[in-house]
C-alpha cells in the first residue's frame, strides 16, 4: 500500500515518536510510506469561494502549501492522522489540511485511515476521535486502529511497539 503520514505536530517530538514507530513497521512491512510535516505547514483555512467546484476544477484558489498534500489526497491507499492535542483538538494545522481536501470532495484512492494522538493529559481526545470518525466515514475510509498516548506514555517502548506492530500487521 502506498501510505501517508500527516504528522500535524509542529515539533519533531512526542507526536513524532509514534510517527517514527508507525512509519518503521509499516516500511518493514513493505508498504511504500511517505510523511507528510503538516504542522510545519502554512495551510490556510477554507475560504468557501467554490472556487474549486467551478472554474477552478478541483483546483484550490488559495495558492499555500496544500499543493504539497495533493499527492497524499490523489495517490495514497491510506492516510495516518497523526497529532498533539492542542485545546482539545487536533492541531489547526492538521484541521485546515483535513478540511481542505474539499476542493477534490474526498481522497481518491485511500480506503484506510488510522489515528495517533498525543496529549499531555488523559481525557481530551473526545472532539478529536469523534471529528475523525466522522470524516473518515463520510470520506468511505475504514478506521484501522486508534492510538492514544498522554505524558505518562511518552518514551515508553512497550508503548511505542504496539504500533510499530500495528502497522506491520496492516
Ligand atoms: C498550544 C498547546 C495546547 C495544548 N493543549 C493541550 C490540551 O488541551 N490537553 C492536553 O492534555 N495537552 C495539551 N497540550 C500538550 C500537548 O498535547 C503535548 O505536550 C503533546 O505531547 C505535544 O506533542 P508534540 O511533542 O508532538 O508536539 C497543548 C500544547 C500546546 C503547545
């Protein structure tokens, strides 16, 4: 499978982590992986102009670094949302990219989602699992599996190696 990473995270830390033990099981496994820095990215939010839907042609009217998420949205088989919790969401940074899928409705290709989060404390990711589950059905993606680390969790091996084994076993 051909496989992106949005790793909605700013910083190459706790969130990272998970994404590094993914990504090794999953390359281990064959699979062609590719990670995505979203929280580094500038992706505006959506202006709802429809551009995209007339002249544009499923073409964004804003010119940002959504362009460098295309390729995930047009080609991957599954997509790995990966993010800290920030004020009970996801990262702005990961909600504007998840949003923005709009001007082509939905991935083309992915039937496969997973979720990483990363929070400091236990009870916070209800909005961010349930925005998940919504989109990834409304978008006909199955939920391959949820992972959720708080502070407690971080740096911790056994931890980190259930999802490098998750992802093998894709
Ligand atoms: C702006 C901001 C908001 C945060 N909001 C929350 C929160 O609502 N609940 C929580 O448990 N942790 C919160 N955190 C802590 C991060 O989720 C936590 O430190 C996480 O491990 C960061 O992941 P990273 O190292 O990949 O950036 C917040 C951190 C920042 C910077």
């Amino acid at each position: 499978m051909k496989i992106a990473v949005f790793n909605g995270s700013p910083r190459k830390m706790n969130t990272s982590a998970m994404v590094d033990a993914f990504v090794a099981g999953a390359r281990e496994a064959g699979h062609e992986v590719e990670i995505y820095q979203v929280g580094r990215m500038k992706i505006a939010g959506c202006l709802g102009c429809e551009y995209c839907h007339g002249k544009g042609q499923g073409a964004c009217v804003q010119k940002d670094d959504l362009e460098k998420i295309m390729p995930a949205y047009r080609e991957a088989d599954m997509i790995v949302y990966a993010s800290p919790i920030y004020y009970f969401a996801m990262t702005a940074q990961m909600y504007a990219a998840m949003q923005r899928v709009y001007c082509i409705g939905k991935p083309v290709n992915a039937k496969k989602a997973a979720l990483l989060l990363n929070s400091y404390s236990p009870n916070v990711h209800s909005g961010a699992i349930a925005t998940y589950k919504d989109a990834t059905a409304y978008m006909g993606m199955e939920d391959m599996g949820i992972y959720i680390f708080t502070d407690a969790d971080n740096g911790n091996e056994r931890k980190l190696s259930e999802i490098t084994k998750f992802a093998k076993e894709l």
